[in-house]
C-alpha cells in the first residue's frame, strides 16, 4: 500500500461527520454555538458532493457518518425523535445515491429509553445501518448509568457496533474562559464514558457490542495505568474481574484527531493495531493533517492496511457486503 498519504481511494473513515440542510437549520444555535467560526462557515456550506470530493483527495473509499455533539437530545423526547429520525434518513438516502461511498453510524435519542430502542430497531432493521452512534453523555448520565441499561442489552444481542462521539459536559461551557470545549473537555469527556462503562460492569457483561471511542478514547491510553491501579480494588474489581487492561483492549479506538506521534505511542502500548480504527473527523478537520502525521508513525505496511480498512470492514460486515470488499 505504500506511505503516501494521498492514494487511490481504500481507507474507511470510521469518523466522518455529515450535517443534513434540516438539522443545521433547525438546530443552527446549538450547532454553531460549540464551534469555532470558520468550522461553523465550513459547516454550514456542507454537501454530500464536498464530502466525496475531500474523501477522494485524501484516499478515501467510504467514510461511516454519524452525527457530531450536540447531537439531537435537547429535553424534549418527542422533537428528538423526530429530529432523529429525519438525520438518519438523510444519511440513509446519501447511501442510497451514493453506492459503497457512505455507511451510517445512526443516531438514536437518548435518554429517552422506549424512543431510543425505537429508533435503533429502525435503524438497524430498516436503514440496514452499520451501527449506532451516541454522545458521551446524556443530560450528564454517562452510559453506565443503570438508565441505559435495557438500550445496551438489546445492542448486545444484536451484535451492534456502538460509536461514541465526546460532547459538552453540562458544567464544561466556560472551564476556562475563551476555551472552546473540545480543545479539552472532549478528550475528558471520552474519558469519563469509558471509565462509566468499566466501573458498572458494563463492558464485561456485554461481550457481543463492538465499541468505538473517538480520538484515541480521549486520555486513557495516557491513564490506562493509573485506573488499574485504582480500580482494581473494592468496590470496583468485581465489575471488571479479568481486569481494567482486559477490558480496555476490547475496546476500539479511532485516531481522528489523535493521529500524532505522542498519542500513537501511548495507544499502541495499550491496544495492537486490531484494535485501531482510521477516522478523519471531516468536516470539522481537514483529513490531510492526520495522513500526514499517521505517515511519520512506525506504522508497518500491514498495520496502516488492518488500520485505515481491515478492522472497519470486520467490524461491520454489513458494510462489507455493501462495498463489495
């Protein structure tokens, strides 16, 4: 395959946001209120044909869509739902017009339990989606929290592929005065989903869910140490018996954003390259600088080919099909 970033197109893009003309007009203030300006601009002129166009230059074959935070809860069960169902049939019609170019990572409204079970069954069964995709936290429960329990013992018999994208924690607004949340508090975010997931058992218990977390899972390759040290004790070992490493090498990892040589390394100590997966984190960030720092790394010609398709394509065998891989 070569180290040149810029190929014929084989990579999946395992995180790649798409922003359907309905939601960013309905929900523009939430939108654009957690970015910077020029992402916002950027945003706001976003086509499925940009998305093809971006994808092509940098060697991209498919790119799984999900949604970015806010997401679609904002209180009201009812506008999410249907804020829900109109972004994954969007996502769902650009699979459709765009044969092997698009998966879909839908999006489901939690925390509203019987409506998120609804929507998955739909977007499972009906839009034949490669997996669901949701917010690190949910009005600040955190996906352990026992609410979401009944939503995570059906994704395990289902098999499902559950993507987790980081988002504003309800007191990270304005930690540090002029600091948009995702400079920090995303990694953070991620951090306290997975650590939510360990520490209620969740993640042993369900053995059949494939999960993904977003830039590398935030900061624990950096913390993987530190949590064993202090989770393998009362009253938390008995929720991880195999202990705190076993479980994080379950897990998946994306490297949008986290792409560099300091974050590969610590994540490459903590998981092998079957447990990496390649994003982009398009449109909000310009694939080519993750390519090129992904080109720097000590990557094998074998690893950077599990990495940037093999483990998407395994994972979700849907997907597979669909492409014809």
């Amino acid at each position: 395959m070569g180290r040149d970033f810029v190929t014929k197109p084989h990579r999946i893009d395992t995180h790649h946001h798409i922003i359907p003309p309905s939601y960013i007009e309905r929900e523009r203030e939430r939108v654009l209120g957690v970015v910077a300006p020029v992402i916002g601009a950027r945003l706001q002129q976003w086509t499925p044909a940009r998305s093809i166009e971006t994808m092509d230059k940098n060697g991209i074959a498919t790119s799984v869509t999900s949604i970015s935070t806010p997401g679609v809860w904002f209180g009201d069960g009812s506008q999410s739902s249907r804020v829900a169902r109109a972004w994954n049939d969007y996502a769902a019609e650009q699979m459709a017009r765009y044969p092997g170019r698009f998966g879909l990572f839908a999006c489901i409204p939690l925390p509203d339990r019987d409506a998120a079970l609804r929507e998955a069954e739909y977007a499972l069964d009906v839009l034949k989606a490669d997996g669901i995709g949701l917010m690190t936290n949910f009005d600040g429960k955190y996906p352990g929290d026992a609410a979401f329990a009944d939503v995570f013992q059906e994704l395990d018999r289902r098999g499902a592929v559950v993507y987790f994208h980081p988002t504003v924690p309800g007191y990270g607004k304005n930690v540090i005065p002029g600091i948009m949340p995702q400079v920090v508090e995303f990694g953070f975010d991620t951090t306290r989903a997975i650590v939510s997931l360990l520490v209620s058992g969740t993640t042993a218990r369900l053995n059949n869910i494939k999960w993904i977390f977003s830039h590398a899972g935030g900061t624990v390759p950096f913390l993987a140490g530190r949590l064993a040290h202090t989770l393998e004790r009362p009253p938390h070992k008995e929720k991880m018996p195999n202990g705190v490493r076993h479980e994080l090498q379950k897990l998946f990892y994306d490297i949008a954003g986290a792409s560099n040589t300091g974050v590969l390394a610590s994540l490459r100590d903590l998981v092998p390259a079957s447990q990496i997966l390649y994003g982009s984190d398009a449109p909000f960030v310009k694939p080519e600088s993750g390519l090129k720092d992904m080109a720097k790394t000590a990557f094998s010609a074998e690893e950077l080919r599990v990495i940037e398709r093999d483990n998407a394509l395994r994972i979700m065998p849907g997907l597979k099909k669909r492409i014809g891989a």
